[in-house]
C-alpha cells in the first residue's frame, strides 16, 4: 500500500461535492449551461468575491487560463508569466493554441514570485519594436505559485498596478487559489480583484471538485471579455452539453466555506511535514511552505528509501536530489505520519 | 411540470452509470489517464469491437470530432462531411479550430445519408487544382444521422471504400451510435470498421454518461494516429488530471450491454411516437425514424398547442412547422404517453 | 511560337511601370515601407478614390484578400462570397489560414454575380444558432468577377447595403477591377466606396504590375484596421524591406491613367475575340463578355485543335468543352488576330 | 545629404540583379513557378551547393525562415535558437503564426554563436513531460550572426551534430549567408550542408537583390520536405504569379559569383571602419567584426555628433551607447570614409 504525495489533482472527489453531483442527478435539465445549476454561478461567485462577477464554468485548468489568456491578447500580442508558470511549462502550448501563436514570455523571480524588478525588465525587452515585436497585451500570475508560497496581497496589487500601467490585461491562475486564501486569512476579493486581478482561473478540481474550474471576469470589462471567452469555450470543445454536473460542483465547493476547510486540511499535512524536514539532519526545505506543497531538498539515497517505503512523491529528470510532495484535502493526519516515520522524523 | 424532448443531451445520468462515478471515488490515482480505469479502456472496447482498438477518452464529442479530424487533415486538407453533420452546423467551427484553417465540404444527400453520386460530385469539385486547392484528406459519416436514420452496413461500407479509393481517412460521429446499432441489430464492429471507418468518435454522453466521449483508432495506422490524438487533447485542454471518473463512465457504459439497453428504450418510446405520428390526421413525419429522433412537420398552431401542453422539443429559425423530437435513455413510457396525449394521438 | 491567353497573371511588366521600379534604383531608402514612395500612397489613392484612403501596399492578392478578410472576421466568423470567388475555390484556405479558421460561406448567383435572394438565403442558413454556429462577419465581391462580368454600381451597392444591414463588413476583391471601371466608365469610387465598400484589394499584378497589390481602407474605421491589417502583413511575412519597389509600381500604376489605358486595352481585345465567337458557327458564349475574360464553349475537337496551333488557354478538368481566354494590358492585335484566325473566325 | 548605415536592406538593388529583372520582362510565362527561371533553380542551386538541391523561390526572409521551421515542427513542437536570432526577436511571431502555435525556445551564447553548452542546456530544459511539455523539433543558426559574427564551419558542424543527435531538424538563416562565405573563403556547401544543415533561408535581398529569398531544402528528405514547404508557401499568399521576377534575381545573383563579390565589398568597407573604431580614443567594438555589421560603444553625445553629421544608423532603445552601423554591397568608399572622417578617424 501506498501514500500519494505526487500532487494534489491525483486526490478523489470530496464527499459534499459528490453528494451535489448526485444529487443535480434529477430528471431533464436544459444543455450547454442553460441549466439552474450554471444559472446560479454568477450570483454565487458575485456574493463570494463581493463584487459583480461574470463565471464561465470548464472542466480544466488549462482550458480557462488558454481561455483567459487569448480573450485579451490577439495572436501577435504576448503574455507576461513566471518561468515556472504552468502556462509556460505544464500546457504543451495550449495558451499558444488557443491564441493561435500568442507568446509566452518568462519572468524570473526568487520562490516562485515574479519581481517587479524582472517584470520591468521582461517588459522592456518585448516591448517598443513596432510590428516586428509582439505586443505585450497581458499578464498572469499563479496564487498560489508553482514554489508553494504565495503573493502578499500588497505584492500582487503592485505587479498588477506595474501590469496595468503598462496597458497589460491580468489573470491570475488559481489553481491552488483556496490554499493561498486559508494561508493569508483574507477574503478572496483581497486577493484578486482587489488586488488588481481582472480575469481569474478559480481552480476547483485540485481542492475536491472531480473536474471543475471557473473562468472569472471582474470589472468593467467583464461582459465583453466573457462573450468572447464564450466563442472560444464552445470552439474549443468546452461547453459540455451536461454543464449542470461541473456547476453542481461549482456551487457545492464554495457553499459554505467547504473550498477553504478543504484547503485549511492540506495546508494544515503540508505545514506538518515541512515542521519535520526544517528539522531533518539531511534533508532540507527548498522553499518556504507557505501553502500545500512542500518541495524538498534531499540525498538521492534517502529518497530512494522513500520510495521503497511506498511514498509516492515527484522529482524531476536530472534533479534527482529535488523531491515534490503535495498535500491535498484528503490526506489523512495518517498519511502524514507515515510519511514523517518513513524519513526517519 | 414539463416532459423534455429538446435533446437526449440533457437527459440526466443513467444509475448504473453514476453509481460507476461514486465508485471510482476511492482514494487516491495517478493523474491524466494513468489511472486504472483509463488503461482498462483499449483492453475493453478491443474486446467489445472484436479488434485491436486504442481509446483515447476525453468530454466531449465537440473535442472528439475536431481532434480526430485534425489528426488525419493538414490545416491545407480537406474534410467531406453531410451538409447536415454536427461538425459542419453545430459545432462552431471546432474542427476548423483543431485542424488550423482545414476546410469542411458539405455533401448532399437525402434522409440525413450521404449518398454516393453526391460524394463523388464533391470530390471532383475540390480536388485535382494543385497548391491552389485544398487537399481531400478525410470522410466523416454520422451513425445514427442528424435526421435520425441509419447506414446499413453494406451502404456505409460502400461510401468508406469509395473515400479510401481516393486516399481519404475515414471518421464515423457516433454521437448516437448506440441507437444504430440497436436499430441495426449488429455487431458494433459490423457497422464500424469492418464498414471501413478507421477513427470514431464512440459517444456515451448523450445516452447515459455525464461527459464521456472515446476517440476510437482502428486498423494499422491506429498507433501513430492515437500519439498525434493525445497531443492534440492535452492542447485542447482535454486531458483531465481525474480522468478516472471519465474513464469509469465508460467502463461501466459498455459493461454488460448497458448501452445498447438504454439506447433501446430510446429508440423503442421513439417508434410509439413515430407511429402515432403516422396515423396522425395532420401531423406527417419528415424522415422515417430508424433511430431516436423524430422529426414532425405539422402546423404551427399545433406545436404551440403542445407548448402549452408543457411539452419541450426544438424547432428551427424560419421553420415553425418542423419539430423535432428526441427520445432517450431515460424517457418513460409516461413521458411519451403525454406527449402522445398532447398530440390528440 | 505560342500565343498566351491562359491568364492576365502570365503577363509581361508594362514599360511605365518597370520604368518606375528602375528609377526607385537610386541610393539607399529606409526599409519596411518608410521610404518616400510608400508614403505618398494614402495621398495617391486618396486622391484617386476621391476620399480619406489608407493604403497597405503588398504582392500577392492573395495576402490582400486573406489580411482583409481576417482582419474584420473572428476565428469564429464567416464572411460570405460568390461560389466561384478565388478567395474560396483558388486560395487553398489562405483566409483560412489568416483568419485561424474561419469560415468561408459559398453564395450562389448567376453569371458570376452573388444575387440578393441568394445572398439572403446564405446569411439566413449561416446565422441565428448562438455559439453553435460561426458569426457571419463579413461579405466580399468581386469586380469584375470570375466569369468575365461586371456588378452595376447600383447593384453593387443594393448588395453591400444587405451586408452592412446584416452587420458585415464589406470587402471587394479587385483583382481585376481596372477591366471594371472601364467597362463602367465611372469613377473608381462609383464602384467601390460609394457603392458601399470598406475595405477593397486594388489588385496590379495582373494589369501591368510585377507584383503588387494595394489594400485600401475606406471609412471611419479605417484607420484601425489598417493598425490591425499591418500586423497581420508582417507576421504573414508580406512586409518587404524594400517595399519602395511594390510602392513605386503602384504609383506608376495609377499615375495619369496608365492603369485604365492598360485595361483598355485587354477589354478591347476581349470584345473583339467575343464578337468572333458569337458568329461562330459551332462555339458559343458561355457568359456575356463585360471585362477582359472570355469563357467559350465548344467541341472538344475544336480546343484541340486550337492548342496545336500554338494557342495557349485554360480548360478544367472534367470540362472539356469549356474554354478560358483571358486578355491583357500586352496583348496585341496580332495576338487576337491569330486566334481569331486559328478559330476560323 | 546624408550616408546611410542603418541595414543593408536599405541598400538598392545590384546593376545585374536589376538587368536581369529588365530582361526577363520579354512577353509572357506561365505563373505561379513554372517560367523558366523558376524552372532553373533546382539545378543552379545543386551546382552552387554541390549537392541535389530543392530549391522554393520566396520574396522575404521572414517567409523563408516561418515556412522552412513550421515544414518540420508540429504545433507542439518548439526550435531552438539563439536569443538574437531574427526569427525570436524580430519577425512579430511569424514563424508561430506559420506553425499554428508552435514556441521558439531561446539559447545563449555569446557573440552571436550559439554554445553548445546552452544548447545542451535548453534542450534539457524543454524536453521529457511527455504530452504536458513541447517536443523539440528543431534547431536553427544564423549565418553570419545578428552579432556581426560568423560560426566555424567545424562549429557549425558540432551544434548541428549535436541537434540531429536529439532528433531535431536542422535550419540556418542565411540572410547574410553572402558575407559569411567571404569570410570564411569555403565552398558554400563547407558552412551549409557539409557542416549539417538541412534547410536553409539563402537571403539574397540584403545583398543585391529587390526582395528574393531562396529556401533550400537538402539531404534524403528534401522533396518530401519541399512539398509541405510549397503548400505553406501558397497559403501564406507567397507564391507569386510572376514568379519569374523573384527566380531572376536568384539566378543573377548567383550566376558567376555576382553575390559574392557585392559581399565582399561590404565586408571590405565593414573592415576598414572597424579598424578605425579599434583605434578610436573613446570609442570601442562591442564584438568582432567578422562580416558586414559593425557595433560601436561610445558615448551618447558622440552619436548625437554623428547623426548631425547625416551618418544613418541605428541604436536601441534604452541603449544609447551602442550603434550598429552596417556596411551593403551598395557602400562606397567614400559613404566610409565621410563616416570615418564624422567620427574622427
């Protein structure tokens, strides 16, 4: 038997989302999110962030941020992310696709954060060079990040504020956007449009949803972007005829702080396990934990003795002493301590 | 309390279908189709299609269509498709989307069937101009049609030899696949590859699944055409990190002839109501119905009349006197009895 | 020796116009069409059509219609066009391409012409179905058209008012639109702009020019899709560094009537050979003769003969009986003479 | 008046170039690349090159690089290329824009020359994740380098080594292919094909020609690969009518080493400025000077002095202490010595 700490989105579904699913099992609803589950969505997400909110519900991750991310930038305008961004490294170009050959352009920045500083640089560097230069048109940044930590809200309005100056539209990914709530006990406007977040990939399916994300659109501009995003949604395959099951799960993760007790829970393994390695003899945090992801520097020899001990966790191809082990929703406080015991803790 | 006839996609998810879902959700599993159910699936549709077959799972059958078209069609191809198919009216462009700007060339062809003088018609009109001319690269049929009749077998093996003569790969949208092969009384591999189709879209959703479409490979190229496929979903945004719970949906669609068991009831309430539109005084059917889809031409007073009956059903811009009726998996004999009713049948 | 009637497009430069490309040899100019000839185009052609024009100058009428119509069209939008347009049967998807896929809708209408009736029976089946179905965005015509025809100004205008009502924007391609006007014998803004024209490919290649093309803006919106059409000329690759040799064409082009004495000669030409043919004792007219194209019908025997006899024409496959000849700003009497004779006329 | 220094792609057309342009203007020729000249290619380019060679005539290097990269990689795959190569920095995406999405991966190295150090460590950056990561693709040099810089062809050869040893294909923009040769005194085939290139953009219009760019396929795949390349040509409105126009400069250019000895004259004056430069009390060479392009650090207040002067160049934004003055076949003696004399050489 094993224990999976290979990443949150290999978690099951969590109970009170199931019994939604189950329960919007009922009888004929009309298709393509014309149902009284997906008609609900943008009052619930307006009540949830305190403002008037526009939510186009999709099953992936990658569909909302390529979603997002092409609704504001034409196919010679460029995208301004992290290096480590998922867009950038995890999507097999699926931002490009949907922006038929829009840009990515990496920004570096210590702990998963972007820089102000290398912000201002990547921009000078893709900006300002007529027709022949991509137009820097957006930027996205990932809350909580690809490192484990997270943005301060101040931190986030003033790259957002930079972004903005600039003319740049903005997206957070949100991926893992309940844990970075629960780490800085805000309110999810704080972190978001408050912040200067115009567009957000609200990230359910890591944190308990089966297969649930939803593409958020704040500000004045919501209604146009949203009808844009629509076209692409249906273009791309993503409007399920059946949309009411991704709602269900939508309304059923937000309703009554069910997506931030989910995420306190893995927060919670993952700041017991780091506890643990800060005090390892060998093994070492690479990062601060500052959500549910604990990456961890370590011997090759130790963690192959991990993984003998059925620990499932992730490295990387040629970074054989960089170990990522991610807590979810539903590993158990057991889970933990076997994994505590099993590096000798 | 209405009875909805608009589309057996908005049909809710048949039991022992969900009951597959609550079941998958146990514990943690390997994330983007590396899960068990996932890798039982080409073992389990090679077992059911009597032939070595590679599945590759994904939502929808927009994404299903569009990726394989675009597997086998440079974005300089063309597709042949009835003017009436799913992919040329109702998909929003998807193909042309996945495919990067390929071309669908609508054939004639009465009762919703391609008919073989207008498939050699339109191949003579876009073929044979050099560079200046898109190139033909594929044929794709819908089994049952978009007017609710069938292929024979003998017939869609015909127009699948008459397309690979001119080196096109061969697609069959079974989107209502299972109501033909009910109807037809055969093998699925009967009215699939062995009637030449090299790629199908196998569709679960509107019979009984929640989201559940397989991409089919058959014959030698299958192998290549899968690897090209997968890259094109997780592009689209179409791999899901649990795509265990899709998978699962479809291991217990195709367990036990549940499938064929549901489409039956489908097609069995259509007849009642096909024949009761047979006998009507006014009322005529526009094409025969060998599937579960009726097609009604009928005055105008009339269909409101059955509006106000709180019968649902959709009719077209600029066509108030053709309704369309469509039965499905979970239609009961009372659904239709009240239809029938409303009907003064 | 052989005489060339296969098309305009085979043509020689005219003396004025290689004339200019030599005179613009002189010294160094800045690349990328800021150099003194390109700028003096919007004046030139402002000037010519006799209102505000913005001039994108390229090489290819086919870049010129692909960038025009992508420019005003989404992925997800159709622009309608004669079935026998070039931008649909001879451009293997280049609008396709440029437009990341959208959707060219084929209008039916006699003699080359797309007819009101027609027109409103493509825009009726094309729109209407939410975002299931492409946009319908744009219209373009063609002056003169494909079968050697002209659009009435009145006609012409009848047209665009139906498409602008409809919301589209307006294209012609004017590939051969000097033969037009001087058929017409009116103003170029007769038949362009004031028959409610917005964006127009004012084609030269065929006419005289080496390669050259100018898409022009009319309107109040011109001046942001010029901003939108450069973008796209570059990224296609159509943003010479020597642009100063297109644009030295195009202002020898239309200085002092030269491009109208061009036409006036192949329409000439034309009508002399069409005159033949319709005392032709076995051949026949397939279409009125307006412009500087004549398509003719006759035995396969008689074409044969014709070709060995050094005659030069286009025939299409499966068509042998229809014929091809187009005439040019180079055409000699002694050319038309010669097929006359070899046609026994 | 003033000297302009600012590209050689400002530079006139070559006296041969333009009579050969002049003499190809005799009567007519068929379209669309089967003239004559077009017809020659093939064979003067195996002669040049000393091997069987493809050859597709084009009007613009961006082209020629978009189409020759977009003929071997998928939309999923990436290319690697050095950080200033023009592809990256200058072409506003066209080669993503030719292959639907497909992303440019940047590699140091310094002086223009990619190393294999950063090759070997891009290319472990960008492969193996399987679906979730782009396939490398592709690899393409520049010759001689926007660096004003030129590779060894033993250097050349590891680097392509090394890529073909991965899998990728191999490319070389040849804008400046002319002032490499000369530099290196070898056979052209000894830093092309010898040295492991497969595809290669030979630029003809920097040194002498209007707008002629030959894209040169080589080695087994040639014909297949040309093939792909041809139907991306069409589409993207590349391929001329007048083809012969663009084929007759190539073959000028070429004909009895005309292109290398207006290379060689901009090499000789590039050189004699350089040698000023090196002896200059303030001013100093940012790199080498291998070819045609020379960089100059000094002082803002000494370029402003230049510009007065009416010495053309160009500097960078944010980068007022470096020019970049480049030296064509078209510069005099005297254009150097007055540039020499305004810096006080």
């Amino acid at each position: 038997m094993t224990a999976n700490f290979r990443s949150d989105n290999e978690s099951a579904v969590a109970g009170p989302v199931m019994e939604a699913i189950v329960a919007a099992n009922e009888g004929a609803a009309h298709a393509y999110a014309e149902d009284d589950w997906s008609m609900r969505l943008d009052q619930a997400f307006s009540d949830l962030f305190e403002t008037p909110t526009r939510v186009l519900p999709m099953a992936t991750g990658t569909a909302a941020n390529s979603i997002a991310l092409a609704t504001v930038t034409p196919p010679w305008g460029s995208v301004l992310c992290h290096r480590q961004a998922h867009v950038y490294s995890d999507e097999s170009g699926a931002p490009e696709f949907y922006g038929h050959g829009l840009r990515l352009v990496p920004v570096d920045g210590a702990l998963g954060r972007m820089s102000p500083d290398a912000l201002a640089h990547a921009y000078a560097g893709c900006a300002g060079h007529g027709v022949h230069s991509y137009v820097p048109s957006a930027m996205t940044l990932t809350q909580s990040t690809e490192s484990g930590t997270v943005y301060q809200p101040d931190d986030m309005a003033a790259l957002n504020a930079q972004a903005r100056g600039h003319g740049l539209a903005t997206h957070l990914d949100g991926a893992r956007f309940a844990n970075a709530v629960v780490r800085l006990g805000c309110s999810p406007a704080d972190t978001s449009w408050r912040a200067g977040v115009e567009m957000m990939s609200f990230g359910a399916s890591k944190n308990g949803c089966m297969a649930a994300e939803a593409l958020l659109f704040f500000g004045d501009e919501r209604d146009s972007r949203y009808e844009t995003a629509e076209r692409m949604r249906k273009r791309g395959g993503h409007l399920f005829s059946k949309m009411r099951y991704v709602s269900a799960q939508l309304l059923a993760y937000i309703n009554d702080g069910l997506w931030l007790e989910l995420a306190g829970n893995a927060n919670e393994q993952a700041a017991r396990f780091a506890a643990m390695v800060a005090r390892h003899a060998e093994a070492e945090l690479e990062y601060p934990v500052e959500a549910n992801e604990v990456f961890v520097r370590w011997s090759t020899d130790g963690f192959e003795a991990l993984e003998r001990a059925g620990i499932e966790f992730l490295t990387w191809p040629g970074q054989d002493d960089l170990g990522r082990f991610v807590f979810s929703h539903s590993t158990t406080a057991e889970d933990t301590d076997r994994l505590i015991a099993a590096m000798g803790g």
